[in-house]
C-alpha cells in the first residue's frame, strides 16, 4: 500500500540541536567530519519522504506523555524525533545519544 509522500520539515529547534551535535563532533573528530556527520543526519531523514515513516522508525518512549505520536531514527550515535503532521513530517529533535539524557526532553 502506497501512502501519501510528505516532505521533510526540520523545526527551529531540530536545527538548533542538529548545530548543536555538530559543534560536539567537531570537538570530538574535527570540523570535516562533524560536516559529513550532520550532512549525514540529513540525509537520513529524506527515507521519512518516500516510505511509509511509521515501519521505519521506532515510537520514541521518550515523547509517550505528548499529544503527538513521536518516532524515532538512529544515526550514527544520535537520535532523530519526528512526528506526522496534516502535510509534513516534522523533524522535532536532534539528540547525540553520549550526552546525559534528561537533556532529550
């Protein structure tokens, strides 16, 4: 069953965690590979476009308490929330998992 592409839309606070994980690679591995990481994480988030995103990503427990049904991506060390809007799919989140996790909230 094919359902109804939506695109792709990242919150402000998306990119400011996605800014945020990228100042923390860069530390960690350098500033070229924090760009290919969070160039990465992108793109990990264009597959939500093309598919059904509901037997992608995993309900994100974290995010149970909210109205919204919230979803999850792994990528390398970080967590992606999204949830389905009317016409997009909403990227919410941006978490690297090696930080404290009361931060994710």
């Amino acid at each position: 069953m094919e359902g109804v592409v939506k695109p792709v839309y990242w919150t402000s606070r998306a990119l400011k965690d996605l800014e945020k994980v990228t100042r923390f690679n860069a530390t960690l591995y350098g500033f070229s590979k924090a760009i290919v990481i969070a160039t990465g994480l992108r793109e990990r988030t264009e597959v939500l476009e093309n598919s059904n995103f509901k037997e992608i990503g995993a309900v994100d427990e974290d995010f149970v308490h909210l109205k919204y049904e919230y979803r999850k991506l792994i990528h390398h060390h970080c967590k992606i929330t999204y949830r389905e809007g009317k016409s997009k799919i909403y990227i919410n989140r941006v978490f690297d998992t090696r930080q404290n996790p009361t931060k994710n909230k």
